[in-house]
C-alpha cells in the first residue's frame, strides 16, 4: 500500500514532469518497490526511490534517473548522460555472433 504523502507526490513529479518521462502504477503486490517509487526497466535493476515524499526531491530524482536509449546516444545528450556517472557503450555487428555472444 503507497502512502498518501508518497501517492501525492508521486502525481505531483508525474504531473510536471511528463514531458520528459513516462510513469504508471504498478498493480498490487508489484516487487520493484513495495509502497514507493521506483524506475523499471526491461534487463535492468530497478533504481528504487529512498527520499522523502516530497516533490521537489522527487521531480530531481526522475530527472536524473531518467535516461535515454541507447539508439538516441548522440553528441545532443551524451553530456547529460555522462554528468555524475559512467557511461559504458559497446557497438557490435549482430551478424558476428562471437561478438554478440560476448555481451
């Protein structure tokens, strides 16, 4: 069950935020992040949020936990990408299956 106050601000940082980012509810008894918030992605850890339910520290945190696909890696957002963090890329020909296989 979310919390009033995590319920809030959570459709306060979705509200001002949506320009930039997607959000949903997860159903009932979903394992990310029982009774908060967290970013899912598909083959990855979820980034679980751990702050106070308030939406500033919230709309901060999505921010910088939103990230962008591989596909769009480019000169405009690489900055951004690589700002308080690593950033580790690997281009491989599909058709090279010892390669593929190696990631």
């Amino acid at each position: 069950v979310v919390a009033d106050d995590v319920k809030a601000a959570f459709e306060a940082a979705a509200a001002a935020s949506s320009h930039f980012a997607s959000f949903a509810v997860a159903k009932k008894g979903a394992p990310h992040a029982p009774g908060g918030v967290a970013v899912v992605a598909p083959n990855a850890p979820p980034h679980v949020y751990a702050g106070p339910a308030l939406e500033r520290p919230l709309k901060k945190w999505v921010k910088r936990h939103n990230e962008q696909l591989v596909s769009r890696l480019g000169p405009h957002n690489f900055r951004r990408l690589g700002h308080e963090r690593l950033v580790v890329a690997a281009v491989v020909d599909p058709a090279d299956a010892d390669a593929a296989a190696a990631l």
